[in-house]
C-alpha cells in the first residue's frame, strides 16, 4: 500500500551548497527513497528529489522565497515584529489551503507552530519539533491553539531531542503521541578522516549564526586560549545581528557542509559553542561526533542531553573549565580517543538519515490503524 504524504516546512535550501534548512531536504530524500511512500512537497524553492512532487502554487513560491531571503519567521519576528506577524499570518493562511487542496493520506508538517494551520478535519499529522518551538509554547495563546488544531484527529509530536518530551507530554500528552524522534545523519560524515595538522596552531572551529545568544561568552572565555596561546578559533556562519568580532578571531562567513566536512572537519582540534539560544539538538554538533570531532559546549539542556554521558564532548559552565577542556583536547591520544567514543554512539542511536526516514515512516502506520480503528 501506497502512503501519500505532504510534507510542509518553512525552510529549505534553494541550492546545493546553501546551508539553510539543509536537514529538511535530507528528511525528504530520505522519505523519498521509501518505496511505500509518495511524498509530496510544500516548502520553499529549491532542489527536489526526483521522486518528491511540489505542491506550492506559484504564489507560494514567491512568498517563500522571499521570506527565506529576509532570514525566516523566527528572524523577522525578532527584528522586524510588524512584518514578522504578517508574513506569520500569511505564512499560515497559505499552509491552510494547502492542506485544505491536499489528498494525502497524512500530513507530516515540520515545527510545531505550523501545526496552527491544521483545518477541522480527522486527517492524522505527524509534527517535527526543534528546540525553537519550545519558546513559542509560552506565548499566550500558542498551546490553546495547537490543542484545538489537534482535536478529532491522530496527531504523533516528534520532538528531535528526548530534553523537550516531558514539556510536550504535559502539554499535549492528552491529545497526542509525544515520541522523540533523532534526525539521522549523512554516512560521508561517518567517512570523515581526521588529520589534525601538525605543524602550526591548532585550529577550533565554531559553527554558528552570528547572534549575541548564539555565541554567548565565547570570546570572553575563550580569549587566553585563542588570542594569546597555542590554539586559533575559526568561526563560521552569517551575521545576523551586528556582533563585533575579535580580530583573532578568524570568521569565513557561511559554509556549505561538503566544505566542513571536506576542508574543515578533518583538520580541526575540536568544535566549540558555548551558546546561550534555546537550541533543539544541533544538527553540526551531530555531524562533528560522527566525523570524530569532539566538542567543548556549554550547559543547556539540549547540549547536556547530547554530551551529558561524556561520549564525544566535554561541558563547561565557567571560564576556567573551558580553558581546561581546550588544554585537555590539545593532547591528541585523548582528542582521538574522545572523537571515536563520539563517533561510535551516532553509528549506535543515531544512524543515517534513512533511519530517521524509517522511525517516521513507522509512525504513520501507527498513526493511520489507529484513525482507521
């Protein structure tokens, strides 16, 4: 039997090296190579897989597009509220008739806050959760409006990170199936060969947009090590709010992930963010652990749920347990031998994105025999 699937998101990328909403396009290559589905897309312009259908209009394309080129949603309602709650407002009157036009047999929708376009109906949906919405739940209204959204119909709520189900159960345990659902993993990761150069100063790489929450207290904590020692921190990723920069501080802009995994990753010391946004579980973190790369992070929950067990990571809340992270790490038997740990328990509970394809694909059989029974 043939599943017919929409699968709605807010962001892709529009090109194959643009790094925005990258992990989405994996999600619906994936889902497009399960021959039980067909997948239907409504997501911004870009790159589809030769077996994934579009289902915007042109109108939707362009205001896609262009809500893509202004830095998304959750960007415009930070910096440009006025435009940021119309373009939300727009952005769900179009997923609603979508999903009115649709004849799927499931709606898979990406990030909570899109499951407000829901219309009446008892059609099953499946909906991804990234740390971002977990904020947007305590806005006045929010959860009232997702519990009626999901009313009369099987809904499964995925978060990516197993830090954001005990909030969801309480929340929506009544109404709908909270299962923690792991994004997967490219397998060239898993290919990464580490070859930390020799000569010269280590490098650490900090993969980040550029925000005052994002980065956090990285150059207050880490400049003895970067500026002044025998290690140089190298930043990547676009600058979305005006953030001086150090000038030790190497900074490239944004790079595509074959540049990381291919000129970056294999070369470096280590990955670093000491971010204080409220972040999901961050899919460049992932990829460094299955490249072998070990990480030096801050305490968040979403950080202490991916290195808390100490397999791939080290987490610091000061200063001074940074620096010492960094010195720890300049030792290469323990950088490797913390890189592999990293990297075998990816292979073990994360896998590829294929397998994150089939954990969804096992829901929807759930989630339609139960609206069938």
């Amino acid at each position: 039997m043939t599943l017919r699937i929409l699968f709605t998101a807010t962001s892709y990328p529009d090109n194959a090296s643009d790094w925005k909403g990258v992990f989405i396009r994996r999600i619906a290559e994936a889902l497009a190579r399960q021959e039980t589905l067909q997948l239907r897309a409504w997501c911004p312009p870009g790159p589809l897989s030769g077996r994934v259908e579009r289902a915007t209009t042109p109108g939707d394309d362009a205001f896609l597009g262009r809500l893509m080129d202004a830095g998304g949603i959750a960007h415009l309602l930070r910096r440009h509220r006025m435009r940021g709650v119309r373009d939300a407002m727009g952005l769900l009157w179009r997923q609603r008739r979508a999903f009115r036009r649709s004849d799927a047999d499931l709606f898979h929708i990406n990030w909570l806050q899109n499951a407000l376009a829901l219309p009446s109906g008892r059609k099953p949906a499946l909906v991804t959760v990234l740390g971002s919405d977990m904020q947007l739940l305590r806005l006045p209204g929010v959860a009232l409006g997702l519990r009626r959204a999901f009313r009369h119909r099987r809904v499964a709520i995925c978060p990516n990170a197993g830090w954001m189900v005990p909030e969801l159960q309480a929340r929506f345990g009544d109404v709908a199936l909270v299962r923690g659902v792991a994004f997967g993993i490219d397998p060239r990761w898993y290919a990464v060969e580490r070859m930390p150069a020799v000569e010269g100063r280590a490098k650490w790489l900090c993969v980040s947009r550029l925000t005052r929450d994002k980065l956090g207290p990285l150059f207050e904590w880490t400049a003895p090590a970067f500026a002044h020692g025998d290690a140089e921190l190298h930043l990547f990723g676009p600058m979305q709010e005006q953030v001086e920069l150090p000038a030790w501080v190497h900074w490239h802009g944004p790079a595509s992930p074959d540049e990381l995994r291919e000129d970056w990753f294999p070369r470096a010391q280590g990955l670093i963010t000491l971010s204080r946004h409220a972040e999901g579980r961050p899919q460049v973190m992932l990829e460094a652990l299955a490249s072998g790369l070990p990480i030096v992070a801050s305490r968040l929950p979403a950080h202490d749920d991916l290195l808390g067990t100490g397999d791939g990571g080290i987490l610091c809340a000061s200063p001074q347990q940074t620096l010492a992270a960094i010195e720890l790490l300049a030792d290469e038997s323990t950088n490797r031998a913390l890189g592999q740990r990293g990297r075998m328990r990816m292979r073990q509970d994360i896998g590829t994105w294929d397998d994150c394809a089939g954990r969804y694909v096992t829901l929807y059989h759930q989630l339609l025999e139960q609206a069938m029974g």
